[in-house]
C-alpha cells in the first residue's frame, strides 16, 4: 500500500475529493459479494472433502465464468472464440517450455 500510494502520488492520479457513504459501501460490498464466494468454495470444499483439489479449481472457473458472461456482463459470448484461442496458445507454450532439457 505504501509503494502504491507513492507510485499514485508520482503520477499524480486523481483524489477522491468526497467521502463514501454508509451506503455506497454497502451497494460496493453487495456487487463484489458473489465474487467473494470463490475463495468459499475452494476452501470449504476441501476442508469437507466435497471435492479434490483439481474439481474444486474447475468448479470456481466455472463459476467464474457464469459471473463474468452472465452476471457481471463483461464479456460476450462472441469473445469467446478469441479467448479460447489465445488460452490454447499460452497452454501450447507452456506445455512444450518442458520439452527441452535444461
């Protein structure tokens, strides 16, 4: 918090000049609730064995995902192709980064 509030203050960003109120932080708390779910997920599944370690990671990207095109709106599902496509990519890299010995 400290390098960022001194990076913040080098580049001059903009200060908030008023206040939140009581209930701007409660509509703020109310859109990030169901992404603060994840977290929830992962480890109260684990802790009662609903899942293993790798259905659990699947189960939060699938929710991830619902949020992200459904709830949230932040990508269309005509993205997705382009998504798809550069997640293979970077899948491919890192795959064959292990070919070699070194």
């Amino acid at each position: 918090m400290i390098t960022a509030y001194f990076i913040s203050m080098k580049r001059k960003y903009p200060v908030r000049k008023r206040k939140i109120s009581f209930k701007g932080h409660i509509i703020g708390f109310k859109d990030t609730l169901s992404a603060l779910i994840m977290p929830i997920i992962i480890m109260g599944n684990l802790g009662r064995y609903f899942f293993t370690p790798t259905e659990a990671a699947s189960v939060v990207v699938s929710y991830a995902f619902i949020l992200t095109v459904f709830i949230y709106q932040e990508v269309k599902l005509s993205d997705l192709p382009d998504i798809l496509k550069n997640t293979a990519v970077v899948l491919i890299l890192v795959s064959t980064s292990n070919v070699l010995p070194g």
